[in-house]
C-alpha cells in the first residue's frame, strides 16, 4: 500500500518533469539563448542577426546596417521595442523586432552589449575638409542655429553617456547619416523628449554628411566586456 503511493507519487513527479521539457522543447523562449538567436534566427521572422550586423556585432558599414557590440544594453532593448511598435518606423527591422519575445528582446540586448569588436571597415571618406567640418559641428556646435555641439550629449569623440545617450564612435558614415535623415523625415520617432529630431531639422544634407563623416573616422574605444 505504502509502496504503491510512493510508485505513484514518482510517476506524479516524471510526469510533471516530463511536461516541463516538452515545454522548453516547444517554446523557443526557454530554449533558444541569444548566441544562436544572432547566428541563426530563432525560427520564426527573426532571421539571424549576424547576416547583418556581423558575427561579432560590428555592423556592415556599407549598407548602413549598425553596429551593436558594445552599445548599452538598455538602448539596445529600448530600440528593439521601438522598431517592434512601429515608433522607430523601419520595413527590414519592424517584422524581426516583433518576431522576438520580450525575453529574447532582453537577452539579445545584454548579448550585444557585452560583445567586444573591432571597427568594421569602411572605405574611409577621403575629404579632409568635410571631416574638420564635421569635427567642429561635433564638437562646437552651430550657435547661430541654437544647436549644441553633439558632444554635450554624445560625449568627447562620440564614446555616448549610459543609456540615453548611445555611443557613435564604430558607427559607420552611412549609418548615421541615415539616422539624422530618418528623424528629419519623421521615420525615427521614439527618440526621449524629442532632443534628436529637434537637432536633425537644424542640419542640412552638406551639414549632415560633414558630421557623419566626421563620427564614421572615429575609432571604437571598447570599455571592458566579453569577447565573443
Ligand atoms: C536583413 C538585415 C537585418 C537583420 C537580419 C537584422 N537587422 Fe537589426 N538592423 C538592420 C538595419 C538596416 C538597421 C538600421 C535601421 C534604421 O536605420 O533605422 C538595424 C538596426 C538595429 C538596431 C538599432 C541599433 C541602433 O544603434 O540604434 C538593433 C538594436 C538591431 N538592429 C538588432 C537586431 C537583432 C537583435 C537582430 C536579430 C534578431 C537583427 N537586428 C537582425 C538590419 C538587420
Ligand atoms: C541634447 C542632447 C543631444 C545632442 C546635443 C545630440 N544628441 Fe544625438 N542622441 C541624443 C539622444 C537622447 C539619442 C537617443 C535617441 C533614442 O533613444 O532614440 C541620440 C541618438 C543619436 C544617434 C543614433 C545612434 C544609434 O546608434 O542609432 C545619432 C546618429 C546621433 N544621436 C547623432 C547626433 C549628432 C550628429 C549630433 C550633433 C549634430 C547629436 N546627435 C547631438 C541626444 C543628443
């Protein structure tokens, strides 16, 4: 008698083991962990994350797709929802973001932020004039504008402050001159209190390509973190 309901109270705990890693087998949440979410998409519309932003997160600076290795995780997090709710309005990242639970949103954030990269190579934009252009923007801003110099926010040679402000040095020219256009035309619209959309309307397209030519010339300047 005794026997049997320990018998019974063993199958009882099997079974219920049992469900638990048929769950996990069933649900990519449990099972997928970031690392092969990037390498391999996780099954659904978030294709692989490294066809586009590197196996390392570097980015691929020639089609303007950003690097991501090193940016704060939050930012990371916050973007990935942004693109997901349409308020940061993009056709290649919108389908991907809202494939993506909000564990993996989460966990692929903390992924790329913890990643070590070099710079991915772009054919460096051969115009001395254009970047001491850029360089002065970055640095002094334009004061008959009313525009601050971006290094207020961004900090000294773009290194970024926390996870409102995020880092432009390793982001190619293309990247961020696409990124000043898309809050010009309204694409990019998530961004807090408005204070970039405010700045890009300032800057017209000569004053765009000086600034982001002059960030595309910076190097990465990685704080510790994990190499992949
Ligand atoms: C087919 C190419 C492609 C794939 C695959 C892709 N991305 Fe992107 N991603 C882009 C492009 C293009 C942008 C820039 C969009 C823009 O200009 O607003 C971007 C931007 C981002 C950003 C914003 C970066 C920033 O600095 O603001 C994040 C975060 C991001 N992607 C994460 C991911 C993750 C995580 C995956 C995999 C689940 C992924 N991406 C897969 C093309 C891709
Ligand atoms: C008053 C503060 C402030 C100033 C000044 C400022 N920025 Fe920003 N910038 C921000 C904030 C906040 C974000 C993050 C927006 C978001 O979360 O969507 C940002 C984001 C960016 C991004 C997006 C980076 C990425 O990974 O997608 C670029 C590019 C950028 N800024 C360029 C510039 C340039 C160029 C200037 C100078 C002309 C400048 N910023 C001046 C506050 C500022």
């Amino acid at each position: 008698m005794l026997l049997a309901r320990i018998d019974r109270r063993h199958q009882l705990k099997w079974s219920l083991m049992a469900i638990c890693v048929a769950l996990e087998v069933s649900n990519p949440a449990f099972a997928l962990d970031p690392a092969s979410i990037a390498r391999s998409g996780n099954g659904d519309a978030a294709t692989a994350c490294s066809s586009c932003h590197g196996d390392h997160g570097e980015g691929l600076p020639d089609n303007g797709f950003p690097r991501l290795a090193g940016l704060d995780s939050r930012y990371l997090r916050t973007q990935l929802e942004a693109f997901a709710s349409g308020s940061r309005a993009n056709e290649i990242m919108h389908p991907i973001a809202k494939a993506l639970s909000s564990d993996e949103r989460q966990s692929l954030a903390s992924y790329y932020s913890g990643l070590i990269a070099p710079k991915a190579p772009q054919q460096a934009v051969d115009d001395d004039k254009l970047i001491a252009d850029g360089k002065s923007i970055a640095l002094d801003g334009i004061w008959n504008k009313g525009l601050p110099g971006c290094s207020q926010c961004h900090a000294k040679l773009g290194l970024g402050v926390g996870a409102s402000f995020p880092r432009l040095a390793g982001q190619s020219s293309t990247y961020i001159g696409n990124s000043l256009a898309a809050w010009k035309d309204g694409s990019r619209g998530n961004d807090p209190l408005s204070l970039m959309a405010g700045i890009a309307s300032k800057l017209d397209q000569s004053q765009i390509d000086a600034v982001a030519a002059y960030y595309g010339s910076l190097p990465v300047d990685q704080p510790e973190g994990k190499t992949p």
